[in-house]
C-alpha cells in the first residue's frame, strides 16, 4: 500500500484512488458474502427512505435537517435519518418475520477515525426471537468478513483480535467492577431510577474527574469511555450486555432484573462494531422514555426532534423481537486492516469546516 492516502490529495485523485482500491474492493466482497449470510436465513432485505420526520429521539445522536415543500408551497420539517430502525420496526407490525437492511444513515458532529457524517448501517430484525440470537448473527458476521479477507487477525492501533474466537460476553456492571471497581447497580433503583450523587462519590474514589453539573448519565459515559471501551475487545470480542435501563432507550427490561435492559454491544480492537437489543415494544412506556430523551437533548443541547406518532402506533401491534444495528464500514476497515473509515468508503464526504 503506498503512502498517498495519507496525504491531503482528494479521494479521486488516481494515485490515492488505486491505494484505496484494495480497501474498496474488499468492502464488495464482504457486502457480497453478508447479503448471502442473510439470504440463506430466510432473512428478506428491505430498502427504507432516508428522509423521515424524526430522525431519532436519542439525546446524543444529531441529524441532519431540511424542509420538504409541498405542492401547494407548505414547509415541513424533514431529516435524514439516524439510522433505518423506526422504518424497520414498522415493517415488522406489518407482518414481515426476518429484515436486513443496508442503510447509509447520516449522524451530524461525528467525524473522525471511526466516524463520518454519512455511513452504511448493516441493521437486522428477528421477529419473535430472542437477543442472544443476534450475539451469535453479529460474532458470525465477523468472522465471515475475515474469512472473506483471508486474514486471521483484525488489527486497530497496534492491537488485535481473533475474530473467529467465541466473544467474551461482559455485563455493564461487571465491566464497571472490573475497570473502575465501581458497584454501578448499587446507583440504580428497582425502577430504573438513577442516584446522581452515589454515583459520583463512586467516581471521585476511583479518581475520575466529576463536574458539579455533571448527570447520572454524563458519569456513567464518562466510565464508559474512559475506563472500559478501551478495555474491551483484544485478544477475544467482548460482547457488553445489560447496560442500565436509563441508557437503553429503545430496549425491553431484563425479565432477570429491572434496573437493566436487554442491550448489547459488540466491541472488537476497542471498537464498537454493533448494538443489539430486544425490542421494546410497549408504545406508552417508549413514549416516556422518548419524552425524558428529549428533555435531556434540550438540557445539553439546546434543541429537540418531533417524536414519530406513526412509529409509536406501529408498537401496539409489533411483535416481540430482537434487532442489532452494525457499523458495516467499520468492520470493514478491521477486516482489510485500513486505519481510517474514509479509505472503506467509495465516495467520502468532502471534509468541511474545522
């Protein structure tokens, strides 16, 4: 690989096109053989719009926004979407059992290494079947992708993972425990409920920093962040399960202890590669939870997005079922070994501003 992609020459220049290309080229295999993984499931791939009229209604993910014009001269309030979930979600209260989709989804102020403005959300639904199932999906997933690369090892930063290994599966209190010896579930009620000082006399005995205005959950991603995703993922995957119900806005609660949810994350080289769940589908308790979403967006941002009334009806009728959204680009770039998301994609985004 020559060094021309790591200069400041455009994408389609040839010299940094024909460095890329290898990266690309693996990209269509990869893509070519998961279509085939879920074809062979009895899974139907589905193609849903971009533009919605939420984006999402969680407080840390920001969407792109525009007005749609009607005939008649109205403006509407449109986004792109965040990812195809609401979408999907509906075709299952439709009646579809099984549903992938390959979605490019677009996240405002997210740009980096392992970020990018527009990106391909690999996304699946199982209807009636439970979140361990997309465990398993998501660990042969990956290492079909290596296999497609004929490589036996998926490398970021000077670290790596055997992708063919069976992954660790890690509790969020556990990770707490182990990594910050912090007693998360000891700062959550029965209810869901979060004690916002209890968890930051924890912090401040572990030695990391707290702000007077931090929340509840600006500690709990700061120990996310700082403490365990950089622990997670080496040697083995480390599949991160039962994160608190606070932070699981659009999955069910554990049947085995309601101050946590039924939410993963499938994380490799200290990467997160997905984020599955099983389905939340009681409409008036996901509209509470949109509800205190948005609150906290308003709080930390400044700024709100309308909640999805079709979505929300779509949940009375939806079936019990698991979904898993997967970052497609960045498992690409571990399989083919590119340190960048931009050199996986075959038409980046011009970089903007500063």
């Amino acid at each position: 690989m020559g060094s021309s992609i790591d200069t400041m020459s455009a994408w389609w220049t040839p010299d940094v096109h024909l460095d890329r290309r290898p990266f690309l080229l693996g990209r269509n295999a990869i893509q070519s053989a998961m279509r085939g993984f879920f074809a062979a499931r009895g899974f139907l791939e589905v193609d849903t719009a971009t533009l919605q009229i939420s984006p999402g209604n969680e407080a840390h993910l920001h969407a792109f926004a525009t007005t749609g014009i009607t005939t008649s001269g109205h403006p509407t309030p449109l986004y792109l979407h965040t990812s195809p979930e609401f979408a999907c979600k509906k075709l299952l209260a439709a009646g579809e059992k099984r549903i992938s989709c390959f979605a490019h989804v677009y996240r405002n102020r997210e740009r980096g290494p392992l970020h990018h403005p527009e990106f391909t959300m690999l996304e699946w639904y199982r209807a009636g079947e439970t979140y361990e199932t997309l465990m398993r999906d998501s660990a042969e997933l990956m290492a079909l992708a290596a296999d497609i690369m004929k490589t036996k090892t998926f490398t970021y930063r000077g670290r790596g993972v055997d992708p063919f290994l069976e992954p660790e599966r890690l509790s969020v209190a556990e990770a707490f425990q182990r990594y910050a010896n912090i007693d998360l579930l000891a700062t959550i009620d029965s209810d869901g409920g979060t004690d916002r000082d209890h968890l930051a006399t924890k912090l401040k005995d572990a030695g990391i920093r707290v702000a007077e205005d931090d929340s509840w959950a600006d500690m709990f991603s700061r120990v996310i962040v700082e403490r365990v995703e950089p622990e997670l993922g080496f040697g083995r995957a480390t599949i991160l399960d039962e994160y608190p119900t606070s932070e699981a806005a659009l999955a069910r609660r554990s049947p085995k202890d309601s101050r946590v949810a039924e939410r993963f994350e499938l994380y490799a080289c200290g990467v997160e590669l997905a984020n599955g769940f099983g389905e939340l589908t009681d409409a008036a308790e996901q509209r509470r939870r949109f509800e205190a979403e948005m609150l906290e967006k308003q709080r930390v941002y400044g700024e709100t997005y309308p909640l999805d009334e079709d979505f929300l009806a779509a949940l009375t009728i939806m079936p019990p079922a698991s979904g898993i959204a997967l970052g497609f680009d960045r498992l690409v770039m571990l399989a083919t070994g590119a340190p960048r998301i931009d050199l996986v994609m075959w038409a980046p985004v011009a970089v903007y501003g500063s």
